[in-house]
C-alpha cells in the first residue's frame, strides 16, 4: 500500500501538515506544496511550530521532530545517523523535499497528471524530477557542495537558484514581523517553489517525452540514411530537437559501443540553415566528444570553404562545438570530415 493510501485510510478529521517555524528553506516549502498536491492533503492545515505537542498532532511532519518514520508519516533529516538516500545509485543525502518526493512522488505525478498509476511516464518523471530539480535542493539544505574535492574559489558567485530566491523570501534581519507575516512569506515560497517543479513536469510532459522518441528513431537510423557514417557517429534530425537531456541514456540502454556513440548531431536551425553540433562528454560538461577541427575553429564563409574544401560553410565557433552551413548536405560533409 503507498504511503499516500495509508494517510488517506488512516485519516478520520481534517488533515494537518506540519513543519517548523521560524526561518523557512527551499526543501520543507517544496515539500509542503508536493504534500498539497495529493487529494488527500489538498485541503489539509498547515501548522509551523517546533512544539512537541503540536508537532504530535500532524498527520504527516515534515522538517522537524527529529524522526523519519515513514509508518508514521514523520519525514526529518536533522537528526543524528540519518543517511537516506533517494536510491542505491544516488549518493545525495535526503532533505525534506527529497523525502517526500521518495515516499510520495509517483502519487504526486498520478494526481497531477490525472493518470492511472501504471502509465508509462510515472517511472521515467519520477526519476527525472529528482535528478533535475529535488536533488539541487537536497545537496543544498544539506550544505554538500556541487563539486566535492574541489579547493579553488569559484569563478563566479550565483543566488539565482530556487533556494536562494526561497531565502531572500524570509524577512531582513533587521525587520519586524510576527508568525501570520512569517506563515504568509512560507506559503508564497511554497506556492513559487511548487509552481516551478510543475512547470517542469509539464514541460517534461509536453516537450521532452515527445523529442525522446525522435531521438530514439534517429538514433535507430544513424547508419542507414544517405550519405551516414557507416559506425553511427553522426546523427541526422530533420527538425530541431532538443535531443541532448536523451542521449546519453539512451546510448547506454541501447548497449552503443564506445567506438560507434554519436560525435556529431546534424539539424536544421529557425532560418532554414544547417547546424553540425558536437556531442559533448556528458550532459553538463562544455567540453566536446569530438570538437570540430582547430583549423575550422572561429572561422567564417568564403574563408571556411574555402579551408575546409566544403561548399557554403557559414561558421565554426571557437571553440569548436558547433558550426553551420547552407544546406544539409554541407553540414553531413562538415561532420564527417570532422571525424578524420
């Protein structure tokens, strides 16, 4: 039985859903908004106290308490020993947020999706709202750092991301406010927090699944289309597809040796012209499988052409990850010159 049915057979009044008081973060705000979603949460109170006594009365307790009982729907991770983790494979140590998308995720997705629990898409979001969004804001409330091990400072300072926009939501140390001024600031940052994470569902709904299955098919017919390498290292897509949050997985669940994974994907852009992009090492690196070659690199028109022995080049950036031409024709040359 899910958690989300027990909480439902075990429930005889309204619900309460309860978190702590005071300084509010990005993980119980998200978790409280994900806890709303379920209907039957949709209603519930919501209570922010530190006060055993009240805390006891939650049906479900979320960020304090100092215990993760999931019988007793009682999700902390403060406490000495904690160490839960969203799946063997994933190292990041749970926050609230993590916690409740763990126990409750697949419901969520159910309810707001207002699809049966077996759909198809229910496994793939639910692992892919975690990666992409719960994550983040678990290593973030749980102070591990993005890049372990690394001492130099960074380049530069980011305070864009959620938790910091939660945050900035908390009132200035030097302004006056009460409980209702803190509980209304905690439901803004709950309501902008959850409003993120579903618009990302829906984009992954209404945008990602579908571009998945044109890159399934091209990847399927990287060999056979004219003009392709006979290894599979080009791919062709005969629209713009945002094909780079699919590859690399799917390389791996179709078994793609090393020596014949994509190096260069080939597509039409807005204007009618052709792009040959390089498929980089993994899907956060800036850095090229395969760049284009150094020669081609910050090269533009008559010059690149006439360089690369390749009618109607239009450019290679300096870097070498991406480049144009004219027609398609050039942009499969352009590739396939660019494996030699």
């Amino acid at each position: 039985m899910s958690d989300a049915k027990r909480i439902k057979l075990e429930s005889s009044h309204r619900p309460i859903i309860v978190t702590h008081s005071g300084t509010f973060h990005a993980d119980e705000a998200l978790a409280v908004h994900l806890l709303s979603k379920l209907p039957v949460l949709h209603d519930a109170e919501l209570i922010r106290t530190r006060d055993p006594a009240e805390i006891a009365k939650g049906t479900i307790v979320v960020d304090v308490g100092a215990e993760y009982v999931p019988e007793k729907h009682r999700y902390d991770h403060h406490q000495r020993g904690f160490s839960e983790t969203f799946d063997a494979e994933h190292k990041t140590k749970l926050s609230s947020a993590g916690l409740v998308w763990k126990h409750f995720g697949r419901d969520i997705l159910t309810a707001h999706l207002n699809c049966s629990a077996d759909d198809k898409r229910i496994p793939v979001l639910y692992k892919k709202m975690y990666d992409d969004f719960v994550e983040a804001i678990d290593g973030h409330d749980n102070g591990i750092p993005l890049y372990p091990g690394v001492s130099e400072p960074p380049a530069y300072r980011s305070r864009t991301d959620l938790s910091s926009r939660v945050s900035y939501m908390n009132p200035r140390w030097n302004e006056t406010w009460d409980d209702a001024d803190l509980l209304a600031r905690f439901r803004r940052a709950s309501s902008m927090a959850g409003s993120e994470f579903f618009d990302r569902v829906n984009d992954a709904v209404d945008g990602w699944f579908p571009a998945r299955q044109l890159v399934v098919d091209a990847l399927h017919a990287r060999k056979s289309f004219d003009g392709a390498d006979e290894k599979g290292r080009i791919v062709l897509f005969q629209r713009a597809v945002a094909w780079k949050s699919h590859i690399f997985d799917l390389e791996e669940s179709m078994n793609i040796p090393d020596d014949e994974k994509p190096l260069y994907i080939v597509y039409p852009d807005e204007s009618n012209k052709w792009r040959v992009q390089a498929v980089p090492v993994n899907l956060e690196s800036f850095e090229s499988r395969k760049a284009l070659p150094e020669a081609w690199r910050g090269i533009r028109d008559e010059q690149l052409s006439g360089l690369s022995g390749i009618p109607s080049c239009v450019f290679v950036h300096q870097s070498g990850f991406i480049g144009g031409n004219q027609t398609k024709e050039g942009a499969l040359t352009m590739a396939k010159k660019a494996l030699e």
